[in-house]
C-alpha cells in the first residue's frame, strides 16, 4: 500500500521536473515571462530559508533571542564576503553551535 | 569550448559544498523514516523513486500521523511543484537536446543543482555540452543523497540531535543567494517571499513553497514594470 502511494509520489514528483524542460518550448514563453524568470532563485529559496530559521520542529515561531537567528545573520555576512558556499555553512553552523553549547549552556 | 568531460566535472565541484548539508540532512532523513516505523526498503524507495529531500520526510510524517494515501501524495506534488519554475528557467538552455534526453536529464533536477548550474548557464551560454554541468550537479546530488539516506537507514540516527544540523539546509540556500543581496530588486523579491512563507507556513498541503514563490515573482513582475 505505501510503495503504492510512494510510487504515485515519485510520478507526480518527476512530473513537476519535466513538464517545463521536454514538453514545454522557450518560443511559447515570452519575454516578459523569460525576464520575470530571471528572479527564480530569488522568489523560491527563501521559502526555503526563513521557515528553516524562525519556524521550530513544532511549527510555532521561534523567539527573537533564538541562536539560529544569530547563525543566519554570520552566515550572511561571511557568505557576502567570501563568496565561498563551504565558509557560509560552517561560520552559521560554528557561531549557533557557540550559541548553544557555550553561552545558553 | 569544454569537453563534456570538462563540464561534468565542473558541475560536480560547483555543487560538492553543498554536500556538507545534504549529507548530514540524508542521514537525519533516512534515520527519521525507520523511526517513524517504516520499513528500510520502502525508505530507501523514496530516495530511488521522489528523490525529493524534505518532500520524503513529509510523506512518511504524514501517514504514521493517521493521513490517507492522498493527503501524502498531494503534499508531495505541492512541495516538489517548484521543480516546474527551475525547469522553466532551465528550458532555455536545454532546448536543443533531443526529448529523450530531457525525459533522462530531468531525474536528476534538484534545488541545488539548478542554483549552481543556472550560475555557470548564465555566464556560458554558448558552450555546446551546458547540459553535462547539469548532469554533473544532478548525479553528484543523486549518489550524495543515496549514500546518506542508507546510512541514516541502516546505521539511525548516529548524527547526535543535539548538534541541530536541520539549520545546515537553510544556511546552504544562503550561500546560493546571499550575491544578490547586491541588487535591490532581488532583495526585495527574496523579502517578499520570505514573509509570505511565514505568512501560509500553516496553509494546507505545504503549499506555502509554492504560494510564497508565486506571490513573490509577482512583484518581481511589478518591479520589471516599474523599472521601465
């Protein structure tokens, strides 16, 4: 019964991969259209960031004190600076860990 | 002009930092479906079959949550539904390719490897083989993913909870877009979209991931208009 429902997932799921790239053609996309596309990365992944940051594993907003923020906002500007993907993860990882195990502890 | 080979590789390396995150994030997942009470081999299933991050821990905590089949199917659909707007930016570069290979080559679509590979697309359209640096991004997510999710399955979670390393996910989507931070169209975008999940982070099916990115380049429209 579950692979059933997991099989049906995994169609639906491909399906939202391929629809656009092999059964959609650019000339049916305008330029209007192709300019507003060029603000994706920008439109989807902060739904992925800010729910990650402010929303606990319970789904309620977490306080304004929490370490995460504070990890975030190192990350920010680490990842400004250096341009570098492995130092934006490890300074927000490294300075929420600082948080948590040493200052709140 | 790269070779194929040349380009495989760079899409590899441009999407390996992020595997800091993704491992760590597989294990969790995997580790999460067998506590949850499913068996391993319907777990790992997902990883073969969605291939789909966060969409897969969703399924599983839906259904041993008491929710029908639909209910974990549809919330899978929604969450993965950004897929289409990767896939639109995407189609641009991967027109000339014949529709078998865009039926093989859209598997391996993910979050992280569209970001990478959309950066490197932008600065070189014109090389011949761009889709192999997707191809690179894609199968280096694809074994990444596979590894982690059967260690997480088979070893549990021996990633200690305490260390909290859910945060690493979105810290690496802050590596993608912390550039164009520069620009302010592009912040206002990613504020806005940012406050809209918070907004429906409750609406139902998960669809806040596809809301917030809808009203989001809305405005993105509104601003192109506003700029001319």
């Amino acid at each position: 019964m579950t692979l059933t429902a997991i099989i049906f997932a995994g169609i639906l799921t491909y399906f939202t991969r391929m629809t656009m790239i092999a059964l959609i053609s650019r000339d049916m996309l305008g330029d209007k259209i192709k300019a507003v596309l060029e603000y994706v990365p920008s439109a989807v992944f902060p739904a992925i960031i800010f729910p990650g940051i402010f929303i606990n594993d319970f789904g309620a907003f977490i306080e304004m004190n929490d370490p995460k923020i504070f990890g975030a906002l190192v990350a920010i500007i680490v990842g400004y600076f250096s341009k570098n993907i492995i130092a934006t993860i490890s300074a927000g990882l490294v300075s929420y860990w600082f948080l948590i195990f040493v200052v709140f502890n | 002009m790269l070779t194929k080979k040349q380009l495989f590789t760079r899409g590899m390396l441009d999407i390996s930092p992020h595997m800091l995150s993704v491992i760590p994030f597989g294990i969790i997942c995997g580790a999460i479906g067998v506590e949850l009470g499913f068996h391993p081999y319907l777990v790992y299933a997902m990883s073969f079959i969605i291939f789909g991050g966060a969409s897969q821990i969703v399924f599983l905590q839906l259904l041993s949550a008491g929710a029908t089949s639909l209910v974990a199917v549809a919330s899978v659909g929604i969450i993965n539904s950004r897929h289409l707007l990767y896939g639109a930016v995407l189609s641009e570069y991967l027109e000339k390719l014949s529709f078998i290979k865009k039926l093989l080559i859209s598997y391996v679509v993910v979050d992280q490897g569209f970001a990478e590979s959309n950066k490197f697309f932008k600065k070189n359209r014109n090389e011949e083989f761009l889709h192999y640096h997707l191809i690179g991004t894609g199968c280096t997510m694809w074994v990444c993913w596979q590894i982690a999710t059967l260690s997480g399955i088979v070893l549990g979670s021996f990633v200690p909870e305490e260390l909290g390393l859910k945060f690493a996910i979105p810290l690496t989507f802050i590596a993608i877009v912390v550039q164009d931070l520069k620009k302010l169209d592009h912040v206002i975008v990613m504020i806005t979209c940012g406050l809209s999940s918070l907004l429906f982070f409750d609406a139902p099916f998960k669809s806040y991931i596809i809301i917030s990115p809808i009203i989001a380049l809305f405005v993105a429209a509104l601003l192109l208009r506003l700029k001319k």
